[in-house]
C-alpha cells in the first residue's frame, strides 16, 4: 500500500537558508528593495548580524518585522547596507586621480562626478578638496548617491568621530594634499564638522544600482566597495550603468579589491592604471564627450 510521501527532516542549514530566502522575498515585495543578487554568504552574513543587533533570535521574526513595522525597514537598510567608508581611503588612488585623471578632467568646461554608494560621504569630501586645490572645483559638479536614506543624511552634515581625524590627515598627506585636513574641518568636543562649503557643488540623492537607471551624464564615475557585495551578473548590469552614464572617453573608479576582468561589459574600458583599478570608457577621441 502506498502512503503519503514523506520529506526527510530539514537540515538547520537548509531551513536557515529558506528563512533568508523569505526574508530576501518580504524586502522586496513589501519594500522594493532587491537584494536577490547580492553575494549569498555575505548578505547572509549580514541578516544574522541584524538577528543579533535586534535580538529577534529567528530570521523569520526579522520578516515579520518587516512586513508589520515600517519603521523597521530602515533599521534593515542599515544593517544589510555596511555605510563604512573613510576620508582618503586607499590615499594612492586619491592621489592617481590628482595625477592621472585630472589634468583630463581639467580640459572639460564642467566636469560632472557620479559618486555612488556614498554611504557618510567620507569620500564625497574628499574629492571636494581635492578639486579644489587642483583648482577644479569651481566647474565641478558631484553627484553623491546612496540607497540607504540613513546614510545621505550622515553625508549631508558631514560630522564625524574626531578620533578618525589623525589616520584620515595622513592620507590626505598621502594622497598629495596640499595643506592641512584640519584646515577643512572644525573641532568641537568629540566630533568634526567638515567644512560645508566644500558642499556648495554637491548634490545628495537616493539612487539604487539594482533597480534605478542611468543618473547622469558624467565624465568620472567613482564607485568603490559596493560592487563587491554584488553576484557577478548584478556587477555587470552595474557596470553597464556606469558605461552608459560616462561620456566617451570618460573615467571609472572602482574599489581595490574589485575588478572589471570578469565582466561582459569589461570590452568598453581600457585600464588607465589597473592596480588601482581605475579605468576609460573606450574612444576614438580621447579627452572630448
Ligand atoms: C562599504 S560602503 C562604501 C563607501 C565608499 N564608497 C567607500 O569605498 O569608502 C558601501 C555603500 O554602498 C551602498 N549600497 C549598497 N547597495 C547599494 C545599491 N543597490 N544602490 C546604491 N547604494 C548601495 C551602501 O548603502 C553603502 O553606503
């Protein structure tokens, strides 16, 4: 006699694994949002920290969360998004921007920037005053986007611990600044408030790589430690975003441990200096768009 077919018990693991996929699922249908093609283990990685920080014990009451409670999908944005960054991180490509990019830049009447994934605008400012002492900035116009609403508010006031000051004031020495980072920002008790001037040709918006299109016609897009949290096909459709938003001719900066060598969208760029993966949208006249 035939009965009921039975499943074998699930795994702990694999049960986990449905948990994330609901969750995954709720941000999206509920929310918008979608993480379906970030890097599993690290966007896995990340759900069980917010389990942690929020002491819900289950991902499944993290869904629940975020299906009930709006005020919790920003908590979640925070948690999945990691907005670190630093003034000046990686001081060498700051610097190969300086030498290698900006003399082309230099030759545009306006230079537009797209700064994506800004996260507390570290390096928005940072390049601020690096166009500013090559003498650029006045032509310049940043574009400084981010998904996580949070964050953009960070970036806007441009406030920052004041025990980040000493490493970020050696990078920006390391980076070819010509002056003194303190010189940028005011000190007051435990916190530093970056100059807002250096805001005067900056614009802040809610902009995401997965779902949103082509933000503006730009001649350097500066992308950096984002994509790694991407699969691979995510980062191609992201790059094929930066490729369409960049002039002929146009610069793209991505982060150290990120590379185009995989990517389809790989063909369009030429490397200006690979290490420090900074890269040229292919043309037959280099320097005009
Ligand atoms: C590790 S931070 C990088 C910050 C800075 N670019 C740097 O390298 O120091 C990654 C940032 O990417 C943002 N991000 C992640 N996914 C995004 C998406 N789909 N659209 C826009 N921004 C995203 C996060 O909110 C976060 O602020």
């Amino acid at each position: 006699m035939n009965g009921p077919a039975h499943q074998a018990p699930l795994a702990d693991a694999d049960l986990l694994d449905i948990e994330v996929e609901l969750f995954v699922r709720a941000l999206k249908l509920r929310h918008g949002y979608d993480f379906s093609q970030y890097a599993p283990a690290s966007l896995k990685r990340r759900i069980l920290q917010l389990v942690q920080s929020q002491q819900t014990g289950t991902v499944s009451e993290l869904t629940a969360r975020l299906l009930h409670e709006p005020a919790f999908l920003a908590i979640a944005l925070e948690g999945l998004s990691v907005p670190v960054s630093e003034m000046f991180r990686d001081p060498d490509v700051f610097r190969a921007l300086r030498e290698q990019v900006f003399p082309v830049l230099a030759s545009y009447p306006q230079i537009n920037i797209w700064q994506a994934g800004c996260a507390h605008g570290q390096e928005v400012y940072s390049l601020a005053i690096l166009l500013e002492e090559a003498g650029l900035y006045e032509r310049a116009q940043i574009y400084a986007t981010d998904f996580n609403e949070n964050a953009l508010h960070h970036a806007q006031e441009g406030i920052y611990p004041a025990k980040e000051a000493q490493l970020w004031s050696r990078h920006y020495l390391a980076a070819g600044g010509s002056q003194s980072l303190a010189d940028y920002y005011s000190a007051r008790y435990e916190l530093i408030k970056l100059d807002q001037r250096l805001r005067r040709h900056v614009i802040f918006a809610n902009h995401n790589l997965v779902t949103d299109e082509v933000f503006c016609e730009a001649h350097l897009v500066l992308c950096r430690n984002v994509l790694i949290y991407f699969s691979d096909p995510l980062q191609d459709r992201t790059l094929a975003l930066f490729r369409d938003s960049l002039v002929r001719g146009g610069f793209l900066c991505l982060g150290t441990r990120e590379s185009l060598d995989f990517a389809p969208s790989a063909t369009d760029f030429s490397a200006v200096n690979a290490a420090l993966r900074i890269y040229r949208l292919g043309s037959r006249n280099p320097g005009t768009g």
